[in-house]
C-alpha cells in the first residue's frame, strides 16, 4: 500500500513540473511619471522567445481597489509605453500589468503613483528653468505655469510642439525672456503657443526669425491662433517672413495670427518688428504688426512699430496695428487707447479672379490704414497713428474684371463703417512713383489723412495732424483725396496743417479729381487753428501724444 501512495505521490509531483510554464518572459514598469491629471510610464519587456505582441499585454490602472481603465501599451521602436489621462489630481493610483501566453493570464508587474497638486493653481505653479521645462507643456496643457529664468534657445529651430491642440493653461511669463528662435517649421497653428485658449502674460520676446515658405494659415510669433487672454506681452526687435500661396483667407500677425470672439489682448505691444509677405492666386492677407484680424475682440492699451511690406494677389486688409477688426454677428469688437508707428509698402497686382458665368463674383479691395486696414461693424476709442504709406504697384491684370475694384487708404483706417471716438493721424500717403503709371483697373480710389472711406458718419472728435498726401504720375478716371476723410461724409473731424498734392498740383481740404475731363470738385473740411487743436481731445491717452508731438 506504502509503495502505491509512493507512486501517486512521484505521478502527481511529474505532472505538477510537467504543467509549470518554462517561459522566460519578463516585464517590469519604469519612468513611471505622474502629472496632475496623467500618468506615464515604460515597460521593459524581456521577451527572448518573441512570445508577445502589444495587444497580449494589458495595463490596469486602480483607485482605492476599484478598476478606472485598461488599455495595451504601444510600441514604437521596440520600446513599450503607456499613458493613462482624465485622471483626478493628488490621488493614488495602483497600475497592474498582465500577459497572456501558455492560454493563461498573468501578472508579471505592479507599481504605485500619486498624481501631483503641482500646476494646479496660481500659488502652486509648473516652474519653467530649463527649454526642455518649456517644449514639456505639451504633456498637460491646462496647468499653471512659471517661468523662473530667461530661456535662449540660439538660434535653433523652433516648431510648436502642441501641434493642433490648443493650450488651455495659465503661463505667467514673470518678466522673464524667451529669445533667439527661429521658426521655419509648418504647423497647423504657427507661434510660440500655436492656439492659446488659456491665459498668457507678463512675457518678453525677443530676436525671433519666423521664415516660411510653405501654405498656412494662422501664423503669430505668440501664436497663430488666439481664443484666450494675452496680457503684458511685449515682442521686440524680431522679424516676420511669409512666402507662399494658398487659396482662401490667411492671418499674419506679428504677435497673433488670428484673435477669435471673446479673446482680449491687453497691456501689450510690438517694438521693431520687420514684416515682409508676399503671396500669390487667390490668396486674402489680413496683416497687422500686432494682429491679423481681430473678431469679436477686446483690445486695450496695446501698441506696434516697425516697417511692414506687403505684396498681394487679392484683397488685402493691411493696417500697421490690425490687419481687420470685425464683429461676430451682434457682439462687436473693441478697440481702446492703441497707437502704432509705422512704414507700410504696399504692391497689389490681381492677376486671377474667381468667375461665374463669364462675371466677377467680388470686386478686388484692397484696405491700408496706419493703424487698421478696415474696421467693420466695432468700436474705437482712442486712437493714434504715425504711418508713412507707400502704394508702389496697384493694378488688375484679370481677363474679366469687376467694374469697382478699391482701394481705400487712411492715416489711421483704410475702411470703417463705425464708431471712431478721439483718433489722431499723424504721417504721409504717397501714392505713384515718377515716370511710372502705378494703378491700373482699380476703379474707386480713396485717400485721405484720417480715414480713406467712412460709412456711415460714425466718426467724432479726431483729427489728421501735418499729414501729407501726395499722388505721382497717377491719371485715374476718379480720385476722391481728402485731409480727413476719403468719401463725402460729414463728420465730426478736422485737420491741422498738412498738404494735399496731384501731380505736383497743391490743393486743400477734400476733392474729387477726375482726369477724364480735367474737373476738380472741392469740398469743405473743418480746419483747425492752434488754440482749437490744443483743447480738442478730451481723452487723457491722446492728449499725451498730442502734448509730446506739440512739443517735439
């Protein structure tokens, strides 16, 4: 009996050994990251008889002994990674690792990891030391950041690491500076932030190269896109290049590209910025030393300089501030105590025209402004320019042509049909060169020391101060050239000193000048003697500007 317990038992003992697995699969968790709403980590796989496939291997995450998700890893280069997000910040998570081979599942791995508080809040920020801190807040993208010391990143190439996703989070700058990048690469959103949703402020940049010859769309050296907040932002000596076609709309901002209904922009300006684009077809450029377009928009305390040069195709809004300010529907944008000192350069030649049953769809309109290229449907307050503007090339070269084809240029708009409060212009027009005919199929002409077209009267209180306008070799049918406003509209406006010239024919206030038959019709505008002009303004924001011009 003794024997045949003894042989059970060696039987039993055999089968055991006989049915344990003899693989040598191995899998521990590293770099196991935890930020405040995500977890990250790699799994070393030791697999020598190539068992496995990612999808053989499950990764659990717990809370408190309860399953959250699980998911395989991905492998990429041989290497196995996980990331779990949604997760809840300050909470401890348990991460168990499963295998399936030999027709059983096994645990091979387990860890722990505590989501941080850390970017939480203002008081509890992301601290930003290194470039390497920087490109890392693609990997939680509603935190609060800190940047605690300049970041020089030498001239190396910059791409926008969050791509096509928008940055949601609180980045204080603390005065600090990022310089010395170069953006050459394309991206969705092109800038610094690429699409900011969130809030960004106290910041200085400096030294940027932005050079692109590839089709995009939103292009700002903040960012190309803006949803958010951008507050106390400062960009300086830096230069901005665009050469490429694409059919439709494109926003070219020296800071933002594109700022999109219910974003602010405040406390913030450009200094020395260079501005160079050219495009071609069917391209639209809005274009602005601050802003492409603005839509929907608060903008308050905010100024430019530099030299911006655009040659176009299309219609184009150019303004040495922004490029277009528009509204959404019934919400308005607002434009409040701005100024901009500018030299604009100007070349539009229409070569292509979109057609429909042998006629033009849209007349090409071209809008330049030392500050605004067009204001349509919002509120200024507040405003002051020094531009010098050159209109070098501007001609339609279409085989079917619209029959008003515009240009409007003004010292502080191209084109309003709204409230203008308290606006100064200071500077020149010059349209024509010597011995060259300049404008050719471009029917409605506008120039003009304020405003070059206004409609309706929504104009008050402002003022073209020593503003020049002079038109050379230029033989239109119909010129309409004013100090203050391009169009016969009345208005609550005026101007102080400055020349009107055709030809190198001088004249005063307001005239329609048509070169078919010779006729010249003027008309009156308000011009102010000293004593009128220094009492005129009541806003404090212009009187400063007005006081430092008088005194200079």
């Amino acid at each position: 009996m003794k024997k045949l317990w003894l042989i059970i038992a060696l039987f039993a003992t055999t089968l055991l050994v006989a049915c344990q697995s003899t693989s040598k699969i191995k899998i521990e968790i590293i770099n196991l990251q935890a930020q405040r709403t995500s977890m990250s980590f790699d799994l070393e796989v030791t697999d020598p008889d190539e068992e496995l496939t990612p999808n053989l291997i499950t990764v659990v995450i717990y809370y408190d002994g309860k399953e959250i998700t699980r998911k395989s890893p991905s492998l990429s280069n041989g290497e196995y990674s996980v990331t779990f997000d949604g997760l809840s910040i300050g909470y401890t998570y348990t991460v168990n690792v499963y295998a399936s081979y030999d027709g059983k599942n096994h645990k091979m791995a387990s860890s722990k990891g505590t989501t941080t508080t850390l970017g939480g809040s203002e008081t509890e920020p992301k601290l930003i030391q290194t470039i390497d801190d920087f490109k890392n807040i693609k990997n939680d993208l509603t935190a609060y950041y800190k940047l605690m010391n300049d970041l020089d990143f030498e001239n190396a190439n910059f791409q926008n690491a969050l791509g096509s996703s928008a940055f949601n989070g609180k980045f204080d700058g603390n005065g600090k500076t990022i310089k010395n990048l170069k953006m050459e690469a394309l991206t969705t959103y092109t800038g610094l932030f690429g699409y900011n949703k969130g809030t960004i402020k106290n910041l200085v940049i400096e030294n940027v190269t932005l050079n692109l010859k590839s089709s995009s769309q939103y292009i700002g050296i903040l960012s190309g896109r803006n949803a958010g907040i951008v507050e106390n932002v400062t960009l300086k000596d830096s230069s901005f290049t665009t050469v490429f076609s694409r059919t439709g709309e494109i926003f070219l901002g020296g800071l933002v590209g594109y700022s999109e209904p219910s974003s602010q922009i405040k406390d913030t300006k450009v200094e020395n910025l260079t501005m160079s684009v050219t495009t071609s077809g069917r391209t639209e450029p809005y274009v602005g030393l601050l802003v492409g377009r603005a839509k929907a928009s608060k903008i308050s305390n905010v100024e430019s300089s530099g030299t911006l040069t655009v040659n176009s195709s299309d219609t184009s809004y150019i303004g040495g501030l922004i490029g277009s300010l528009d509204n959404d529907y019934q919400v308005k944008s607002k434009l409040e105590n701005a100024k901009s000192t500018v030299d604009i350069t100007v070349d539009v030649t229409v070569a292509i025209t979109l057609i429909t049953e042998n006629k033009v769809d849209a007349p090409a309109s071209v809008y330049v402004g030392g500050l605004l290229g067009s204001n349509r449907n919002s509120d200024i307050y507040y405003a002051y320019a020094n531009a010098d503007i050159l209109i070098k090339n501007l001609s339609n070269n279409a085989v079917i042509q619209s029959d008003d084809d515009q240009l409007a240029v003004g010292g502080l708009i191209g084109s309003s049909n709204n409230v203008v409060t308290e606006g100064l212009a200071t500077g020149s027009i010059t349209l024509g060169e010597v011995g060259k005919e300049v404008v050719t199929a471009f029917e409605d002409i506008y120039l003009a020391g304020l405003i070059g077209y206004q409609a309706p009267d929504r104009i008050s209180k402002s003022v073209s101060l020593n503003f020049d306008i002079n038109v050379i070799g230029t033989t239109l049918d119909t010129l309409r050239v004013s100090n203050v406003i391009g169009n016969n509209v009345t208005a609550n406006a005026a101007y102080f000193g400055g020349t009107l010239q055709i030809n190198d024919v001088s004249y005063e206030g307001q005239i329609v000048y048509n070169f078919a038959n010779d006729t010249i019709v003027t008309l009156d505008n308000l011009e102010l003697d000293g004593e009128a002009l220094e009492s005129y303004f009541e806003s404090d924001f212009v009187n400063a500007i007005l006081d430092q011009i008088l005194v200079n």
